[in-house]
C-alpha cells in the first residue's frame, strides 16, 4: 500500500510493504508513470524477499488534482482511494509539526485503519467518472460568472457614488452610451481615468451576460434534445414543482441528487445541514450547523428555502414554518429556515427516488 501527498511539482510516495523492514518514502515528479514504475519497483522487491504481492491500494487526499489520478490508477490495475482532508483526525498542539513526511504518516495510519475496516479512521470520497464530473461544469461555471457579475456591477457603483452619483443604473443594456453625457456632483464631466475603467468594466460586464446566457442555452437545449438521457429527468422532475427553476434543479441533481445516499439522514449530512451538538456533563448546547457537506447544496437550499415560503405558501413545511414562526423575532426566523432546507431537501430527495411529491405542493401544469 502507499499514500500520496500531492504537491504542484512533486508528489511524495510513502509505502509499505510486507518482507521489507524499511518503510520506503520517495520524492518525485508530479508524473504517473514514475508514480507506477516506483509501487512496481517496491511490489518487486517485496516479491524478492519472499512475500506475494496480489494487490497494491493506493489512497491520496481530495484537492487540487481531482480524481483524474485515481481513474488513471484504476485503469492499470491498481487500487484508487481518495480521502477526505477533514475526515482525518490530527494532534490538537497549539503549534504542531507539519511537514510532507508526516503528513504521509499520518495519511498512512488513517488509510492503514481504514483498509482494516475500524471506523472513524478516515472517510473516502466517491470517485466519480469523467462524463459525471464534466455535467457539473455549467452549473459550477454558471455559479462562478454571476458572481464575477456581481462583483463588476457592485465595483461600478462604487466608482460612481465615489464622484457623487447614485442615481445611474450601471446594469441597463445602454449604460455605456450615456457615460459621456453624465456630470459628478461637482458639475464636472467624470475624469478620464474613471471614465476608461467604467467603459472597460462595462466591456467585461457585457461578454459575462453573454456566457451566462449561453450557458442556460445551451442547457436547455440539451434537455430538449435528449429528456430521457442520463439525469435529465430528474432535472425536468424537479423544474415541475413551482419555485424551483432549471438553474437549481441541475445544481441539485447533479451535486446532491444523483449520488447512492444511504438514507434521510445521509442526503442531510453531507448538504451541512445537520447541527454540530456539543456535549460534556452536564453541558448541553448546540454550535450551529456542522457545515462539513457541499458547500453549493447548502447555500442552494437555504435561499430555495425562502423561495419555497413564496412560492408554495400552501404546502404543509410553508404551513410548519408559519405555525412555528407567526410572532417569532427575525433571529427565530433565520434558524428555522435552515430546518425547512434540510426538510425541503429530504423532501426532494424522496421525490425524485420514489416519485412521492412534498405535501400540498404545486406543480407546474404540463405543457
């Protein structure tokens, strides 16, 4: 077996192997062809000091890198695992050492413990396929452009209530064609400089409207074309329930939805929408929301979570959260929208599974 701490430039391989006394470590290229030479040179050598060697497990933590290793490891026979980075525990010193060779350390007695079935040594993530991991890039570079969006308009205001000027609109199609006509709240025309950068953010605004807009196109056209493909109809299952639009319907198939959750309390896990209790003694009280899951499921369900309030005031969770909230101060009303997620969330999941719809809910008429 060996543990991979993966670096930029260079990866650290630390095995073990039975026969040989030596724990082997190795720094190398980021290159999987080494990688594959080197746990071959050590199953040889292990092989030539009398031991048979029919399995080799390799197991490296999730990050930068991705899974395209632990595929590419599959593929030439070679056991793959990638581990959680929060699963596994660590020393709780003030100011602990911390280096590539412990760290392999301690990934090795993590994945050492795991492979032995004892529990709580270490979680792995599900190593999911090229065409699965390439349906979540709209959605995720959709996320990524609305908020560039975001942040290119709120930069414009900026600069505009930095001169004095608060009642242009910097999101109207035509805005860059009334720069020139616009005076500051001294009378002046706006400087050059302020001037070439509001032409240029407007520039770089327009080109993200357009992605964005190709993008939700480009998704609807694929649902047109193929509504029976792949996980497409659970995206249009989850389109026909009112307040919730293809945008998060495609979020949550392919973030939340589609994976083999064991139960209610899985599909609650791993969105973070489950509370952190901390207990000792006497001493009972809750920290908040444990926020270990999908972060992109989390803050999709809390803001669907106000809309389903808008939108399906009629349900039976609108009615819960009503009867619960009626004369409660907004603080109350922030922490029980988080329930409501976790139910909504639960509540969809069983929808799209079994087919059962949430209680009182609308549904979008067929066209």
């Amino acid at each position: 077996m060996a543990v991979i701490e993966m670096g930029l430039k260079s990866w650290v391989v630390a095995g073990l192997a039975p026969g040989l006394e030596r724990q082997p470590l190795k720094r190398q290229a980021a290159d999987e062809n080494l990688l594959v030479k080197l746990l071959f040179r050590w199953r040889d050598e292990a092989t030539e000091a009398g031991s048979t060697i029919k399995r080799i497990a390799v197991a490296f933590e999730a990050g930068r890198d991705g899974f395209w290793l632990a595929r590419w490891l599959r593929a030439h026979g070679i056991e793959a695992h990638v581990i959680h980075p929060n699963s596994v525990p660590v020393p709780r010193e003030h100011r602990r050492p911390k280096s590539d060779r412990l760290d392999t350390a301690l990934l090795m007695r993590a994945f050492l413990g795991w492979l032995r079935g004892e529990a709580k040594h270490c979680s792995m993530a599900a190593i999911p396929s090229l065409a699965e991991e390439d349906a979540r890039r709209p959605n995720r570079e959709h996320e990524h452009l609305v908020g560039e969006r975001t942040s290119i308009i709120n930069r414009m205001k900026a600069a505009m209530v930095r001169l004095g000027m608060r009642g242009f609109n910097v999101k109207r199609r035509k805005a860059s064609e009334q720069l020139d006509k616009l005076r500051t709240a001294e009378g002046e025309a706006l400087p050059p400089n302020t001037l070439a950068e509001l032409r240029r953010d407007m520039a770089r605004l327009k080109l993200v409207r357009e992605q964005i807009a190709a993008i939700e196109k480009e998704r609807l056209a694929r649902l047109r074309r193929a509504p029976r493909q792949g996980t497409h109809p659970m995206i249009l299952m989850l389109a026909k329930v009112m307040g919730i639009g293809v945008e998060t319907a495609d979020m949550l198939v392919h973030e939340v939805l589609s994976r083999p959750l064991r139960d209610e309390r899985a599909v609650g896990r791993y969105a973070g929408l489950t509370g952190a209790p901390d207990e000792s003694g006497q001493r009972r009280r809750e920290k908040g929301l444990a926020k270990a899951g999908n972060a992109r499921v989390r803050r999709g369900m809390i803001q669907l979570a106000w809309r389903w309030l808008m939108f399906q005031k009629g349900s039976a969770l609108a009615k819960w959260f009503t009867a619960r909230t009626a004369h409660a101060p907004r603080e109350v009303r922030k922490t029980m929208i988080v329930a409501v997620a976790r139910k909504l969330l639960i509540a969809l999941w069983r929808y799209v599974s079994v087919g059962e719809v949430p209680a009182g809910a609308r549904l979008r008429p067929a066209v």
